[in-house]
C-alpha cells in the first residue's frame, strides 16, 4: 500500500487536477500562496516529483 500524501503534496495535486491549462511550479507556488497556504518554492518541485513517481501527474521541462 502507498504511503498517503502529505499536506503539501495535497494542495500541489489539487490545484494541477483542477488546472484546465498547464502551469508551473512557479504558478503553482503563487496560487498556494494567494490561497493562504504556506509552500516553499522547493517543496513544490518535490511534490511535483512525488506525484510523478507515482504516476498522478505528468511534469515536463522547459529549456529557457
């Protein structure tokens, strides 16, 4: 059985689930931020990684 998320992995899943575009991690971080919600921009990489290991999201990389 898979370990369950953490809160941050949490809120990180939801707003990409409820995204009807694609957005960044830099999005992501001020979306949670203007929700009220206290995420490092690190830890919203490492949630998106999390949720790609585990096949609930797919992330790419964007070369400047």
């Amino acid at each position: 059985m898979k370990a369950k998320l953490t809160r941050g992995q949490q809120w990180v899943y939801e707003l990409l689930n409820s995204a009807s575009i694609e957005i960044t991690a830099q999005d992501i971080f001020v979306q949670l931020q203007a929700q009220g919600r206290s995420l490092g921009l690190a830890t919203v990489y490492r949630a998106i990684k999390v949720l790609q290991l585990r096949g609930l999201v797919q992330a790419r990389s964007l070369t400047s």
